[in-house]
C-alpha cells in the first residue's frame, strides 16, 4: 500500500520557525499509522477523516552529529481512516545545525534538513509533494524534496552563465563564480567524451556560505555549496573550482548511494575522475595539493577513529572516510600503475549497473589481470595502502 503527500511549507517572516501542514492520502483506509519527526518541532493537531488518537512511542537519539533527536509518533483509530493531517511548527534543525546570514533585514539564508521539517520514516511509504506557502519574501529551493533551501529577496545576487545560473550572497564570490562557470562547461565536456554524453540542462547554484561547512551536494539541476573559504590568490580559487565543480559533476556519471559500504565507489569515481581531468590537463600542481588535502582529512579523521576502513565490518556506511579512503588508495593504484590504469578502472566502474565492489574486480581482472585488482581488494580493509 502506498499514500500521496502534500506537505504544505509557511516560511513567513522569520526563517527561525516555520509551520507545516503535512496531509496524507491512504490508497486504503488503515487504523495504525506510525512516522518520525525532528524534535525541534512541536506537533501542534493531528486530525483525521475519523477519531484518531496519537501518542508519543519513543525518543530517539541522533546517530549522527548533523541530525537531529527525533521522536515516533503512534496515531491510531477505532474505524479506518483514509486521510490524515498532521500540524506541527517550531524551529528547524538547520544544516550543521547553523541557520545563518543575519543582518538588520533578518535573516538571509537557511537550509533545512528533511529529518527535521518533515514526518519521515513511515510505516506506510508516502510519496511527499512540497507546497511552499508565505514566501514572498523568500526565494526558495527544493533537493530531492528532502532539503529546503531558502534566500531572503533581496539581499543575494544571481550571475548567470549561459546555462549556470549561481544565487550567492557575498559580491566578492564573483571571481570565484565565473570560475565554477568556466570548468562547468569544460569538465562536463570532458566528461560527456570520456564516458557518455550528459547535457546537464539549465542549472542552479547556491553558495550558502554557511559555517564551518566547506562540502556541496548535487541533485537533478541544483548544486548546493556550503561555504567558499578564503583564498590566499586567484590560482588557489582557480584551483578549488576545478575540484569542486570536478567533483560534484562527476556525480552525473557516478552516483553515491550512502545506504551501505559501497558508496566509496560514487564517491571515488567522481573524485578520480576530476584528478583524471587535472592530469590530462596539465594541472598537476592542483592534483598534487588536492591529494595532499585529503591526506591531511585523513590525518584528522585518524584523530577521532584510527580503525575506519573503506569495507566496514556490518557493510554499512563507513562513518568515515568516504570520500578519502577510495580516492587514496586509487591514488596507489596511480603511484605503481600509471594514468591508463586508473582510466580502465573508471570506465570499468562507468559499466556497472549498480555500486558492485565484487562485480567491479571481476571485470578489472579480465582486462588487467589479478595484480592490480588484487591490490585493489586488500585496500578494502587495510589502513596503510602503502604496504600492500
């Protein structure tokens, strides 16, 4: 059985609250209906098609330092209900748990993660629609209908390049931008030529500039980039769009499903394929620091847990690591092998149906024999590659 969603959005005046009206629709009437909602927010009613009743089962501690708490709800009837609509409002849980931009207008930016503003997880699936409501005064983005992204009109700039368009805040990110729109063009083309044509369409991106959070994520049309740090000299921001931009886009040919152990896959596809770039390039004092950097993510992360690997022992994704353990141990696959071997293995992993490690070293050892895959299959587990 599945059920149809509105979640209906008012941001209002303040981005530090908002309130939602979330309906659902059964395909069939149900008596039990159990989800999941960010501890931030108060359930203000919970109204059905009949008399319901609802109970808090359990507080649930996040897992993670970027999620916040949740609590289960139980909703429950003596007759079927076929719809349900639950109210509830209060201050998000913001990316990083950082809702910031304020100034003397109010604030100016903010992004809300789905495991805060919206009922999730449950116990019959729902395919959710957002309705965004009391928004004039914001401009507001959606990804994956999971994150709400939200640019108070007014006080950010939109450049555009041709088909990339970038919403920022900060006037002296302009440089940086016409940057990203440079390698957008020249990174997807090869790309497109490397493995199989893409045309990415119109796309969107957002500089949050939001502290302490350097990373990006990428959807259908949207690039979303957490913050631009400060750049010593041109080359330096030159330098980080090509990786960035590098990066990110190679998510178009490698997607990583962080759902289990097999992510370091997307996550070293599309990072290889931008140091692959760099290489053919000629850009070989940007790879050389970009390898640096993530030895030194690895260094940090070594600080916190020195016994993290890319297979982890329950198969589940590696808290970890994922985006520095596969780039370095492909980064030995380089140091001993060469470029050609490492585009082999690109465009091997570019055939997979489905993130497979297993189906992965079968094919590179019919078109490279057993030394390198082999190699490859000790990284899994091992902590020093340069020992293998």
């Amino acid at each position: 059985m599945e059920a149809k969603g509105k979640v209906h959005i008012s941001i209002g005046e303040n981005l530090d609250k908002i309130s939602v009206k979330c309906v659902i629709e059964f395909a069939l009437p149900i008596e039990n209906f159990r989800f999941k909602l960010g501890l931030p927010l108060k359930i203000d009613s919970i109204d059905a098609d009949v008399d319901v009743e609802w109970d808090e089962l359990r507080a649930i501690k996040a897992q993670h330092p970027v999620r916040p708490d949740v609590r289960e709800i139980n909703v429950s009837a003596a007759n079927p209900f076929k719809k349900l609509t639950v109210g509830y409002s209060g201050r998000p849980y913001g990316w990083l748990n950082d809702i910031s931009g304020s100034s003397g207008d109010g604030l100016q930016i903010a992004l809300f993660q789905s495991s805060s503003w919206r009922v999730y997880e449950t116990s019959v699936p729902v395919d959710f629609a957002l309705v965004f409501e009391d928004t004039a005064n914001y401009d507001v983005w959606e990804y994956y209908s999971t994150d709400i992204f939200a640019f108070k009109k007014g006080l950010y700039f939109t450049a555009v390049h041709e088909d990339f368009a970038v919403h920022c805040i900060k006037q002296s990110h302009k440089e940086y931008i016409r940057f990203c729109a440079e390698y957008f063009n020249k990174i997807t083309a090869f790309y497109s030529a490397l493995y199989c044509p893409i045309d990415f369409g119109k796309f969107e991106v957002l500089i949050m500039d939001i502290n302490d959070s350097e990373g990006a994520l990428i959807g259908e049309s949207l690039l979303v980039i957490g913050k631009v740090p400060d750049f010593a000299n041109a080359e330096e921001m030159r330098h980080h769009a090509m990786i960035l931009i590098g990066h990110e886009f190679g998510h178009g040919w490698f997607g990583a499903d962080w759902s289990s152990w097999e992510v370091w896959l997307g996550e070293t596809g599309a990072e290889w394929s931008a140091l692959l770039y760099l290489l053919t390039e000629g850009e070989t004092k940007c790879f050389d620091n970009r390898i640096a950097q993530l030895q030194k993510f690895e260094e940090e992360f070594d600080t916190i847990d020195n016994s993290y690997v890319i297979k982890t022992a329950d198969l589940s994704c590696p808290q970890f690591g994922a985006h520095t353990r596969g780039a370095l141990l492909f980064y030995e696959v380089y140091r001993r092998y060469g470029t050609d071997a490492i585009k082999t293995i690109l465009l091997t992993m570019g055939e997979l149906d489905a993130p497979d490690t297993e189906m992965l070293l079968a094919k590179l050892r019919i078109k490279l024999g057993e030394e390198i895959p082999n190699l490859i299959e000790r990284g899994l587990t091992a902590r020093d590659y340069s020992v293998l």
